[in-house]
C-alpha cells in the first residue's frame, strides 16, 4: 500500500541491492597449496553476530594474530528486545575464516544512525558470523542432490531468529553455507518440527550438528523472493 512506503526502509533496500549485484563472489574454501580460489556467479551474505561492546577485529589475514584492519559494531539491541545485526558481503573462506567487505548497518531497522563500521575488505572469525537461509533442508555436501542431513518440517525454514543466533558460519563453496549448529540455543518450539539425521552429528560434540544450507537471505527483516536474493543477474 503506498501510505506503508518508508523512504528509509526503501533507501537501505536499494543500497543491499546494488551491493549485492556488483562483482563476482568467491566463496570456495581456499586449498592446501594456496592456489587462487575459483570464482562464481553467486553472491553471498552474513551477518555479525558479536556482543562484545568493543565490536568484531577485521584482520589482514585468516588468523587471530594479523593485523587489525578495523572494526564492525557489536549486535543492536533495544529495551523491547530487537536485535539487528550488521550486514557484511563473503567473498572467500579459509581454515574457518572469512573474507568479507562492504559492510554496513541498516539505519532503517534501528531507527539511529549508523556507528562507524569498517567496510573495506578482510577477514574475520566464522564464529561470529550468522546466516539467514530460507530453506527447510540441510544437506551433507553444498549439492541438491545430496543426501539431507537435517530437515525442518511443516514448512519451517532456517531463517528465524533462533536458528541464526544458534549457528555459525564454519564454510562456504558458491551459494551454499555449511552452518554448526548448538542445540541447546534453538527454541523449545522449533525442536518438534527439527530432523536430525546421523550424519550432522558426525565427529561433533554432543549437542551440536552442522549441514549445507543454501537459499540464503541478506535481508534480516524480511524474506527473500525466488531461490536466493543474492544471485547476481
């Protein structure tokens, strides 16, 4: 309806979309031999999830130790629970790292301006960083047609709060995410609709389980039309 246009909603709607349609992402893990990582057609969003008031180090290199580039602010809260997060751009992950750029704070969803944010290019920690994926299935290799490994049922997707603040970023390839999710941080209510086959559970601790997820959103709130908003055209 057009007296429900926001022109700030619309302002930071327009500014994903450009971000999101410029240049080619590569998002494949890096080899062994520290070859140049394969480009492709996709492009591929996070959000950073850190609660540390002095905000997340984007370094210079995939390591804990690089240089400091900058830095990206902590998750926005106010008094009635509404959390936004800043939104960053993945281009390539290695050993648990990852390569972002462009990031930004969406002043619409906040309704203040936005902090300073680093939004050059380097690498941060996969443990803080969350995806929206709107879809209902995980598999056990980034391919369609590969076997599932955790399934939400009934038309349950991963793209609610309690599945984002439950998992982390551990690997990229394309379009799709590999995502380790904690049990114990999901809600009670999305447990009866949640199907976790075996092979999630492979080699992890107790509690937790991880699948490739693909469909995913760079809008935090809202959905995403058609397969993957983050397709480039």
């Amino acid at each position: 309806m057009a007296n429900d246009w926001n022109p700030r909603v619309a302002s930071s709607l327009i500014r994903l979309a450009l971000i999101l349609s410029t240049g080619v992402a590569l998002c494949n893990a890096a080899n062994a031999s520290g070859g140049p990582l394969e480009p492709t057609s996709r492009n591929f969003a996070a959000f950073v999830e850190e609660t540390d008031p002095a905000g997340l180090n984007v370094r210079a290199e995939p390591s804990a130790s690089a240089k400091v580039l900058g830095t990206l602010p902590p998750i926005w809260t106010d008094e009635y629970g509404m959390r936004a997060r800043v939104f960053v751009k993945v281009t390539a992950s290695a050993n648990g790292w990852f390569r972002v750029r462009e990031a930004f704070e969406d002043e619409a969803l906040t309704g203040h301006p936005a902090r300073p944010v680093y939004d050059g290019e380097g690498w941060v920690s996969g443990r803080k960083l969350v995806v929206k994926a709107q879809a209902g299935i995980g598999r056990t290799r980034p391919d369609a047609k590969a076997p599932v490994a955790v399934r939400l049922k009934d038309g349950v997707h991963f793209d609610g709060s309690s599945t984002m603040a439950a998992g982390r970023l551990v690997d990229c390839k394309g379009s799709w995410a590999l995502v380790d999710y904690e049990e114990s941080k999901l809600s009670k209510d999305l447990l009866p609709y949640l199907e976790i086959k075996p092979a999630a559970r492979a080699g992890l601790p107790k509690g937790r389980f991880r699948a490739w997820l693909d469909q995913i959103c760079g809008i935090q709130e809202t959905t995403c039309d058609g397969p993957s908003s983050l397709d480039t055209q």
